[in-house]
C-alpha cells in the first residue's frame, strides 16, 4: 500500500460519504459518472461489517439490496461531519483503505453516534465491488437501541 498524498488529506471534513470517497479514490479510479454512494457500487458489490450488531447485519449482497438498506440507515441516524484520517491505495490501484471518523447522533433516541472507521474497498473497472466497514457495534449499539438497523437480518440479498 501506498499513502495518496500524504498529510494533506489529514483532518478533510465532508457531509458524506460519497463525497469522502469520491475525494479519495478520485477519477483516476473511479467511474467520473458515479456521484451519488449507489452510483460508485456494481451491480454485484459486497457490502461487510465483519463486526456487526448483535442481532444485525453483517452482509449486503448487491446493489438493489444496499439500495434497500441505506434508508434504513437514514431514518436511524443522522451523520453531522466525516472526518478523514489517512487512506492509502494498492500499488495495484484495485484496493483502498480508509481510515475516518464520523460525529452523528441517533434518530430514535439522544444518544450521539460518534463512530471511528476503517474501511477496505476494492474497486472494479471504476466501481466499488467489495466494501469492507470495521467500525465499533458497541457504539452503535448505544446508538441505536432497539431501532430496526439493530435487528436485521444477518444477510440481505438483492432479489434476482
């Protein structure tokens, strides 16, 4: 792994996340077409939290299916600022890691959801094929109480 531009994307603030990937991965390796989160995903991406809620999700399989989740997402939390750490790109420009943070609070009760990530992506002819998210699910957990983001299936699947 290489480190893109080193330091000067330390402590780069976005309201998004696909503004903070599009920031980091860049046109070079993403599709310039693909603005919007859904966008930047093929058809077949896998979505992961190799440290998911308790009774929650650990995989997404597919676009139509993350299309599905993310507002499930929404309505639970709501992100203020991400803040970007370091990120690093393969010296096979197929696979990024990024480290960031986010502040946010809960939508279903007042706890605050500030959250510390490390996420793995690998990309596929200028789309995100695999997204790997380690975050801490005690946080979220506090978060997000009893909400239906805390108690979903453990896979979801895009329907053929």
């Amino acid at each position: 792994m290489t480190q893109s531009a080193p330091n000067a994307q330390d402590g780069a603030q976005f309201t998004s996340l696909s503004a903070l990937l599009r920031h980091v991965l860049e046109d070079d390796l993403l599709s310039p077409d693909a603005d919007s989160l859904l966008d930047m995903m093929t058809d077949d991406v896998v979505f992961e939290f190799p440290f998911p809620l308790p009774n929650g999700t650990r995989r997404i399989e597919g676009k139509k299916a993350l299309e599905s989740y993310l507002p499930i997402v929404g309505q639970a939390l709501s992100f203020d600022v991400l803040t970007l750490k370091r990120s690093m790109i393969g010296q096979d420009r197929a696979t990024a890691v990024i480290e960031f943070s986010c502040t946010g609070s809960s939508k279903t009760s007042v706890a605050r959801y500030d959250q510390d990530y490390i996420s793995v992506i690998d990309l596929r002819d200028g789309r995100i094929s695999h997204y790997r998210d380690y975050w801490n699910p005690l946080i979220a957990q506090r978060a997000l109480g009893d909400s239906q983001l805390a108690n979903s299936p453990p896979v979801i699947r895009s329907q053929a």
